[in-house]
C-alpha cells in the first residue's frame, strides 16, 4: 500500500474536519464469517487466505458461493491467551439477524463445520447460537494508519466495559470514518466514534436500538437504501431496530425509490432519493495518491399509505408474495436442497460440490409464496434485457400439483405479454419440471451443460 505523504493530512481527519455525512457509507454483506487471526494482518485478509491451507479450505466455499458474503479477521477479545480459536458466523437481517460461535482447537477444525448447514439452519447448529452481540473495531493499521490512530482507543474503551464480546478486526471499509465499529449480527456500522460513544453504542445494541449520531449505514441494505432509511428513521424518531421492513426497491436512473413496511402501525413509508456530489475532493484513504470526488443523498419524497397485503387465489388457496430476506435463507436453502437432491444423485454431482451449489441464488431476488401466515415456496423473477428470467420456482411436496406453480408461472407470462417480453427459464434434463413447463407452452430452445434452456414467446 502506497505510503501517505509527511505534509497530508490523515484522511480520518480530514472527513471530520470537513464533516462529511457518514449516512449510507456502509458495506453490503450479508454472511460475516469472522476467525481469530493472531500477528500481522495483510492488507486485504481475503486474498491472503491460501485456497489450500486449512482456512481457504473452510470458509472459501462459502464465500464464493454466498452472494455478499466477507471474512474478518479479529484479535485481542477476552482479554487474555487462550488455547482455543474463536470462529463466528453472522448473518445480517434487517429483523431476525443470527449469530453462531464456535470454538476450534485449530484451524483445521474449520473442515468439521458445514458452513452450509449453518445457513440452512439445521438442529445440529443450534447450540452454537450466540445471542449476545459482538462488537468489532476495526484496528487495521497495516491496511491504513487512521484505522490504528483512532481504532485503538475505542477498542480499549469497549473492552473495559464488556471484555468478552469486544474485538479488533482487519478492514471493514470506509478508511476515513475511523474509527469503524460494527455490530454483529445486525450489521451496524459506526463511524468517527468517540470514546464517550462506546457506552452508548454498548447499551443500544443490547436493547435492538441504533444508535443515529454516529451510524453510518446498516449492512442489509445497499447505500441507497441505506440513505432512505435514514431520512425515515429521522421524521418519525424511531430506533429500534425491528420497526421497519424493505418491502420493494426499484431505481429509475440516478432515483432510488424504497419502500417500507411500518410493523407496528401498518404503514407502507416510501421514500425518493437520490446521489448529492458534496463540494471538495477527498483523500479516501491515507494511502491514495489523488483525491476523489464524493456523494452523499438527498430525500425527493417521503409518501405514507396504508398496507394491505395483495393475495391471490389457486387451488381453492390464498396465498401472497412477499419479499425475502436473509432471514429466509435457510428456508430457501433447504427447499433447493429438497428439490433438487435427487436430481443431483442421478447426475452424479459429488458431494463437496452439492453445498455450493444449493448456496448460488441471491436472496433478495426472490418473493416467498406464502399460505396465511406459511411459507410454503419461493420464486425468483429476474428482470433481463431480452425479458423476463424465470431463475428459480420451488414449492412444499405438499403444495406441489394444486395449481399453484401453475398460476404463479401464468401470471409471469401474463406480465411478460403485456410489455410484448418473452420468458426463459432452464431446467435440469433430469428434471420431469420439462413437461410441466412445456404443458405452459414453453419450448426448449437449447442446451447449458446439464440444463436445457426453455422460454415462451407471447
């Protein structure tokens, strides 16, 4: 990493001195997997972890297979030598975020822990849950010195406070709001922290509150929605955590426009934002040679409505469609896997590579299909230059062959006809789903590997 110049200002100092907004500055990651890494850190933890040491060989699966998913580094927690190796698993999740705590005797140990079975939730994981938060203070001085200067103190203010909950970490991103603290599992970033914000950080995390002064973003969301999340949370003075759903996202050019579900009162808030350049270029690091440009956002519009959930009809069923989050994951995971199991047996998919392949789908792209209060499905709906990706459709055994699937797919193809848009989708060769689609008028128009390639023309 390039040295900063003897004459330029710490970047940490120069983003307080100018007070730059720290709204919507944080990461998107979804999967935390945070291993006790004692010494120097490398400059970037991830691409130092070799693909065939034990480590690359415990947690490389997972995070190449996880969309938004990052490995910390941490040190220093409790206080005093220990002959174990703490590992921690968070998965962010802006209402039901969970926390797993393992304790190896190695890192070879890594190799006993089936990632997978964590996120799909299973029985046997359950005893590592951990419901305390862990607090993690970025002191990653060989990544940027401002992450040292004022990562230190605060790690020492926590840690007197609550020793064994309270760590160092390597990077968490945004080198010039040092010092970073984030919170897991809820994915809470803070920034420029104080020493006299170390107490107040401690006890609203404990209660699920955030803390606003110094937030910088939470890790569920992306920058936009961050940011309107924000403004929300400012007009109704509302911290706690759980009070608000994502419940759609969409984007028109440089307008993000997201809307939430109030859980307590019923209420859809929607709010219009958008990029604002602030004035002045900003050294983003201590080490970057030229200065950038940076934004912040501004609110458009913030409308209020009232909620009222659309359902459908099938089968004699009602169901819904409501958006997916993290916290479906496993679920999601586990119909995949139940799906699809014994296609992979009749392919011969060896058993390393099933993991993986269960794990590959984003989360956020997906609606649950719902009967009452009971997922009963998922569906994913991409939305592609040539039209309309019919990446993923499962349902319960239970509610397989009662005309839900079918109505779920016609009204695809009716919201395809209307924009004059076709539809694809692919399906295992092995998979009797062929005729079903082909009974929807779907013809095989190709072959991927293992798949054939399907789609409906209006």
């Amino acid at each position: 990493m390039p040295s900063r110049p003897p004459s330029r200002e710490l970047c940490a100092a120069g983003a307080r001195r100018v007070e730059e907004p720290l709204l919507a500055t944080a990461s998107r990651v979804d999967l935390w997997l945070v291993l006790e890494v004692h010494g120097a850190w490398a400059d970037e933890v991830g691409d130092a972890i070799p693909p065939d040491s034990a480590v690359g060989r415990g947690l490389n699966p997972a995070l190449k297979a996880v969309p938004r998913s990052r490995v910390l580094f941490i040190k220093g927690g409790g206080g005093r030598q220990r002959e174990t190796i703490s590992f921690y698993v968070a998965v962010t999740d802006e209402v039901a975020p969970r926390l797993y705590h393992f304790e190896l005797e190695s890192y070879d140990a890594l190799a006993g822990i089936d990632l997978f079975g964590v996120l799909a939730e299973e029985e046997r994981y359950e005893a590592h849950r951990d419901a305390r938060p862990l607090y993690l203070v970025c002191t990653h001085g060989t990544h940027d010195r401002c992450c040292a200067k004022f990562g230190f103190p605060i790690y020492s203010s926590l840690a007197r406070q609550q020793l064994e909950n309270v760590w160092q970490c390597s990077h968490v991103g945004g080198d010039r709001f040092a010092a970073n603290v984030v919170c897991l599992p809820g994915g809470l970033y803070y920034g420029h922290v104080e020493p006299e914000d170390a107490p107040v950080i401690l006890e609203s995390t404990a209660l699920g509150h955030l803390y606003p002064r110094r937030l910088r973003g939470r890790a569920c969301y992306g920058p936009p929605v961050q940011a309107a999340e924000h403004f929300l949370r400012a007009a109704e003075g509302e911290t706690f955590l759980p009070a608000y759903r994502l419940w759609s996202q969409r984007r028109v050019g440089d307008v993000t426009e997201a809307t939430f579900l109030d859980t307590h009162a019923e209420r859809l808030h929607t709010l219009r934002v958008e990029p604002a350049p602030l004035t002045g270029r900003r050294y983003l690091t201590c080490g970057t040679e030229d200065a950038a440009s940076v934004r912040s956002y501004r609110l458009l519009e913030h409308q209020e409505s009232p909620f009222q959930a659309e359902t459908r009809s099938a089968g004699g069923m009602e169901y819904r469609l409501d958006p997916a989050a993290m916290r479906d994951y496993g679920f999601i995971y586990r119909l995949r896997r139940d799906s699809l199991q014994c296609y992979l047996d009749k392919i011969q998919m060896p058993p390393a590579e099933r993991g993986p392949f269960f794990a590959r789908f984003d989360v956020t792209r997906h609606r649950l299909i719902s009967v009452g209060e009971t997922p009963v499905g998922a569906v994913s709906v991409l939305e592609r230059e040539e039209g309309l990706q019919l990446a993923n459709l499962h349902l319960l055994p239970a509610y397989q062959r009662r005309g839900l699937g079918t109505a779920i797919v016609r009204e695809v193809q009716r919201r395809a006809e209307a924009s004059r848009r076709r539809v694809t989708t692919q399906v295992l060769k092995v998979n009797p789903a062929r005729a079903f689609y082909e009974r929807l008028g779907f013809r095989i128009e190709g072959e991927q590997g293992l798949r054939y390639r399907m789609a409906w023309e209006p």
